[in-house]
C-alpha cells in the first residue's frame, strides 16, 4: 500500500501542535489554587524574560542601517499598525452573527500585533526577494510593537476589554519595556552569548510561550468561558481570518505595484506586511488581558498556522516567477565569472 504523504507546500508548523496541546492540557488540568498562584507568578517572570531576550537579538544598528529603504519600511509599519487594525474595527459588524464579543476583541487585538521576522526573512528568502529589506522590516516592526501595540490596545479596545489603567501602564512597562530596554543595553556584553546559544535559548523561548498559554487558558477554563467558542464561532472565526489574510496578501503585493516598488520589494513587503508574530503577540495578551487571555489569543494562534501555509505555497510559486529564474540565472552567470552578483538574495 502507498503510503500517504503530506503535501511539502502545506507546512503544519510543529510548535502549534504543540500549543493545541498545551491548550487541551488546561482544559483539563487546569491550575487551580496554589497551583495557580505559581504558575502565574513563572509566566510573569517568564514574559519577562522573553521580551529581555528579544531586546538582546535584535540588532539595532542593523535595523537602524535600513533606514535608507524608509518607504519600504514606512509602507510595512502602515500595513502592519494601520490598515489591519482599520479591517479589525470593522469585523465588529460581525458580531453576534459569526463572531462572540471575546472572539471578537481576540481578532481585533491580532491586527494590532507587530509582523515576524523569522518567518518574514524565510519566505523572501524562499520567493527570492530583498532579503535584507525583509529583515529590516521585521526588525522595525517588533521594535515599534513594543509601545504601539500596548496603545492601540488600550485605545481600541479600553476599558470594555483590557481595562487600561494607569495600574496597567506600569505593568506593561515593567513587563514589557523594561526587559527589553535592559535586553539591548546589555546586548554589546551578551550579544555574543545570546548567538552562540540561540539554538538553547530558542527552546527557552518556545517553552515559556507554552507556559503563558497554558496559565492564560487554565483561567479562562476556571471562569468556564469556553462555551462562547463553540465550533460554529470558531468556524466563523476562521472564515473570517481567511478573508483577512487574503485581502493583506493581495494589498500588500498590487499595492506595492502600485507604488513603484521593484519585484524583489514588492516580495519583502507582501510577506512583512501580511504576517503576524505569534512570539510577540502571545506574551502581550497576557499581560493586556490577564484572565482574559485565553479567547484573547486563539485568534492569533490560528491566523499564525493560517499564514505560515499560505505564504509557503506562495513563496514557492513565486519562486518559479520567470523574472526571478532570469534573476537567479543572471546571478549565477556572474558567480562563476567572478563579477559581483546583482543583490538577489536566496
């Protein structure tokens, strides 16, 4: 008998896997009383860390080096910080017909989480576009996160859903800025270490992630919310996610066109400016949402294994675009007469 094979193009990214059973876990061993208490204090220590460890990768200089492509970035960060949370805000029409008013304020806190950088590089590396274009992008985009995701949290969402106060403000400063700060101030001396292990610190990272969902859905499971997310809603949730992603794939590339930018930007631009952080936004609801976080993160959990499938298909297909073979060709052709390749970056 043949065996079945999945599809190379439909990635099931392996750490969402592992997420869904994270989530399954609270659902039934969730962390009650002391329990509870330890787990929340281990996932404010551990959001601290990340964003501490975040601060110590990201190259400053280097994103500040991109500063010369600004319309590309400015284009990203517009993308990213505005238009999507403008397409938020009006999914508010689809409440109750298809969204819950939690699920609702979930997906509207998506479109206010900074791009990736990890994914974003990947899939212009993949499509054959400007490499170095993409990870500055990345790189501006986490950076401004940090303080504009907090504000148009608490400015679109307020009081009915995060209950943003100036209690809340100093969290979010001393959970979130701080470690970050300290993370780049610190990055010359520790740089160096933070490298070398990136592979063990990755795990780090990955791990506390884990422990944040599963504090954050231990609460939700004991304040017995989950009824609001039946599978109608989250059917309704991903057809609705479906159509988001599509519309920014779309935007991002003809409105690049339209633009002027060149194929090689065009290609930065789509994968930065379409994509979510998960590592990023999960952190950032639990300290918005607190006991709320639970349903505050789903959606983004989902659009993020929804994004990774869909660029990868795209990125192979542009791949095979034949202005990018010509590129590839052109490039290879200069290789191996010992020219200076054309900045095509794979």
């Amino acid at each position: 008998m043949k065996r079945l094979r999945r599809p190379t193009w439909m990635p099931i990214d392996p750490y969402i896997v592992l997420l869904l059973g994270t989530v399954g876990l609270a659902a039934l061993l969730p962390a009650r009383g002391t329990a509870a208490d330890v787990t929340s204090g281990a996932s404010t220590a551990a959001i601290g860390f990340l964003f501490f460890l975040y601060g110590a990768r990201l190259s400053t200089r280097e994103a500040l080096d991109g500063l010369k492509h600004w319309r590309l970035h400015v284009t990203v960060l517009t993308c990213t910080f505005i238009v999507f949370p403008v397409f938020g805000l009006a999914a508010r029409g689809l409440v109750p017909v298809l969204l819950t008013q939690p699920l609702y304020q979930g997906l509207l806190f998506l479109t206010l989480v900074p791009s990736t950088i990890q994914s974003s590089i990947a899939f212009t590396s993949i499509a054959r576009g400007n490499v170095p274009a993409a990870i500055c992008a990345g790189s501006f985009s986490s950076l401004a996160g940090i303080v504009l995701t907090p504000l148009l949290a608490a400015g679109l969402l307020g009081g009915e859903a995060v209950g943003f106060t100036a209690d809340s403000a100093v969290k979010i400063v001393l959970q979130l800025l701080v470690p970050f700060l300290a993370g780049q101030l610190l990055r010359r001396w520790i740089g160096g270490f933070v490298t070398r292990h990136k592979k063990v610190l990755g795990l780090v990272d990955r791990g506390s992630i884990l422990l944040v969902v599963y504090t954050a859905f231990s609460e939700g499971v004991n304040q017995g919310i989950w009824h609001q997310a039946g599978p109608a809603r989250l059917a309704g949730l991903l057809g609705v996610e479906a159509v988001l992603l599509a519309v920014m794939l779309a935007l991002t590339w003809y409105g690049a066109k339209a633009l002027g930018f060149g194929r090689g930007d065009r290609i930065a631009i789509q994968f930065a400016g379409s994509k979510k952080s998960l590592a990023s936004g999960l952190p950032m609801a639990s300290v918005l949402f607190g006991a709320h976080a639970s349903l505050a993160v789903l959606p983004l959990m989902l659009f993020h294994q929804m994004q990774l499938m869909v660029c990868a298909v795209i990125a192979k297909r542009r791949a095979r675009d034949p202005e990018a073979v010509d590129a590839a060709g052109a490039s290879a052709a200069h290789a191996v007469q010992g020219q200076p390749q054309d900045g095509v970056l794979r």
